[in-house]
C-alpha cells in the first residue's frame, strides 16, 4: 500500500463499540440462535428425524461451498459492505418465512419452507461471518500494541452468544415458529444497520485474478502438508469434529424423542456446552504456560473422546448434558492447542491462506453429520454416535502418541 495514501478505514473515526462490538454481537447472536434453532425448527414443524438431519446438512454445505469465494468477495467489494448486504438479506429471508409458518404451521409447504430457510441462512451467515472477522482483524491492526484487547473482547461477544444463543432460540421456540424467526430477523436487521458504522476496509484491486480464493485454498492445503504436526492435529480436529457435529445434529432428536425433554431442553445443552467451553479455554491459557502444548492437548483430547463415548450411553438427560459440556470442553482446549501451535508454525506469507484451508477442512465433518443423522433411524442413533466416538478416541490417540516427541509441540 502506498504510504502516501489515507486508507478510507483510516480516516473512520467512530468508536469501536459503536463500529465493531456493537455490530459483531448483533451478527453472533443471530448467528448462534439461528444455527442451533433452525435445526430445532425443523423438528417442531415437521416430526421427521430425517428432515433435521437434512436441514442441518443444509446449513453447512452452503457455507462450506461459499467459503472460499466469500472471502475473495469481501477482499473486493469490503467488509462493510458485505456484512450489510448479507445481515440486510438473512433478516428478509427470515422475514418471509416467519410470514409463511404463520399462514402455513404444518404441511408441505411448511416443511419446504423450513429447509430453504436452513440452505438461505447457512450462505448468508457464512458471508457475515467472514466480513465480521475481516473488520475485528483490521480493528486489531488499528489498535496497534492493544490488538490482543480487540480480540479477547470479540473472542468474549462470540462465545457469549453461543452461550445465550440456543438457549434463547428454544425459549422463544415455545411461543411458536414465527417468534423465534421474528427475533432472529430483527437482530439480522440490526445488524445490517449497524454495519453501516463499521469502517470501511480496504478493497482489493479490480484487475486480482477471478481464481484467487482457488489458489489461496490450493496454497493453504500445500503448508498444512508441509507441517506435519498442524497436519495431524487438524486431521485429529476434524475426526473429533464429526463426532461433535453428530451431537449437534442429533441433538434435537435425543433430547425431545428419546428423553422426552421440551425443546427449551436442547438450546441448555448448547449453553452449558458453550459455558463449559469457555471454562476450558480460560484454563488452558494457564496450563500452556506451565506445562505446554502436548500435556494440556492431549488431556484435552482424553476428556474429549471419554466424554463422547459416554455421551452416546447416557441414561438420562442430565448425564447427557454433562457429558456433552465435558466433551465441548475437551473440544474447545484442543482448538487454543490448535492456534498456538498454528500461529507458531505458518508462515506469515502465507497465514491468511492457510487459516482458510484449515477452517475449511474442520468444518467439512458437519454437513457429513447432518446426512448421518438424516439416512439414520431414531432407534439407532446411539450406535451411530458410539462408532463415531470411538473413531474420535483411536484418531486422537493415534495424534498425540505420532506428536509426542515432536519439538514444535514440546518447544
């Protein structure tokens, strides 16, 4: 960039409440009500396991197949202007479809309804996501030595509405389909209004190559394989995915069909989940200092796969959320093992295209778990989940024995 020249987000002046946080927790909110209650949603209205297996894999796959040209996009046309358009899109999708369950509560129509507002929402959330990172990581560059504050502030607003998210969705779930689309509409709306505010980010030049976000991709894959230990912590990562993105699928399933649960039952899942995540995170920032990456990441991959594996037997519904909280903790210590050792080892040449790759290939287990639960009968579910938890703790014993002596994990 030419040092004579004034970036527009330079010269922007607003606060970052007003202009980051503000927006951000708007878009995470709507973000984790609609991800963990569309899900749900689609139970409500339609009865059919089958169909919220569906509607979950519906929600990933747009989202992973826009996920590399979603960045290009917000490189060329800015992170402002494509938080709004997405946010200002999602509140109209859901808008309509809040105005058709209300005309429509059950039948064909609902039920069609329900599945394109899970494909709609999973792309448009996918856009808003990527603008609202690309927006706090040119606020972290602005704040200078204060970056780490920018982001502990914005890794807090995101883990609060994965905490509040799924419990609020199944709250308003009671009152029936069309109030819980109407909240999540309006915070969508906000959203879009409050990225208005949100600095303009730098665009790329016009004349950037079409295939950019191919190539980024292709370059990612190529370090990840060129760094043996990122690579099989990601390939342990992404096995323990599946197993999470099964819980998550089937979750709606196990807790109204099996435990006979209210739907406000699935969202206290998540929250504690989501509680016990940040817990676990806010230890292992201490733990790495004393006892470094490979003990804290392989205790964390035990808890991880033990907590899975009973999960898939719990006998009631309260061993059940415990279970699935200790699992998430597990998870969630094994992701900052995962960010330490990957700001360690990547190139900074090459930072940007290989956390694409990596966050691609973790997410690729969820839209598989949607069609497990979907091709799967109720009655065995439990089997389903158990395979996969037990292909979790082989994958992650299999990792951390292969990473025991690596330097890069013991440094």
């Amino acid at each position: 960039m030419n040092g004579s020249v004034t970036p527009p987000h330079a010269r922007h002046t607003g606060g970052l409440m007003s202009s980051i946080y503000l927006p951000r927790t708007a878009d995470a909110l709507a973000f984790a009500m609609s991800t963990y209650g569309i899900p749900l949603l689609v139970l409500t209205t339609t009865r059919s396991a089958v169909l919220t297996g569906a509607a979950f894999a519906l929600e990933w796959i747009p989202r992973l197949a826009a996920f590399g040209w979603a960045g290009s996009v917000v490189d060329r046309r800015g992170a402002a202007v494509v938080f709004h358009l997405a946010s200002l899109g999602r509140a109209l999708a859901l808008a309509a479809g809040a105005v058709l369950l209300h005309l429509h509560p059950s039948g064909t129509l609902a039920s069609a309804t329900v599945m394109v507002l899970a494909a709609a929402t999973g792309v448009l959330t996918q856009f808003s996501y990527i603008a609202t990172e690309t927006a706090g990581a040119a606020a972290g560059r602005r704040a200078g030595s204060r970056a780490h504050r920018v982001q502990a502030v914005l890794l807090g607003i995101d883990q609060t509405a994965t905490l509040a998210g799924p419990a609020l969705a199944s709250v308003l779930l009671l009152a029936g389909p069309s109030s819980m689309l109407t909240v999540i509409t309006v915070l969508s709306l906000l959203a879009a209004l409050l990225a208005l505010r949100t600095p303009p980010s730098p665009v790329q030049a016009a004349q950037a190559p079409k295939r950019q976000a191919g190539a980024s991709l292709l370059t990612g894959w190529r370090t990840i394989r060129s760094l043996p230990a990122l690579g099989w912590l990601v390939t342990g990562l992404t096995l323990s995915n599946l197993a999470t993105g099964l819980l998550q699928a089937a979750g709606p399933v196990i807790v109204v069909q099996h435990f006979g649960q209210p739907t406000t039952a699935v969202g206290l899942v998540w929250s504690a989940a989501a509680a016990a995540t940040l817990l676990a995170v806010t230890l292992c920032r201490f733990a790495l200092d004393r006892l470094g990456l490979w003990p804290v990441g392989a205790a964390c991959a035990a808890l991880a796969s033990l907590g899975c594996l009973a999960a898939a037997q719990a006998p009631d519904y309260p061993s059940y959320l415990v279970l699935v909280a200790a699992l998430m903790a597990g998870d969630g210590g094994m992701t900052v093992v995962l960010r330490t050792l990957r700001s360690r080892l990547i190139p900074p040449q090459k930072f940007g295209s290989t956390l694409s790759a990596t966050i691609l290939i973790l997410l690729l287990p969820f839209p598989a778990a949607g069609a497990l639960t979907a091709l799967t009968p109720p009655d065995a579910l439990g089997h389903v989940i158990t395979a996969c938890a037990a292909l979790q703790a082989l994958g992650l014993a299999l990792v951390f024995t292969r990473l025991r002596t690596d330097p890069a994990l013991r440094t």
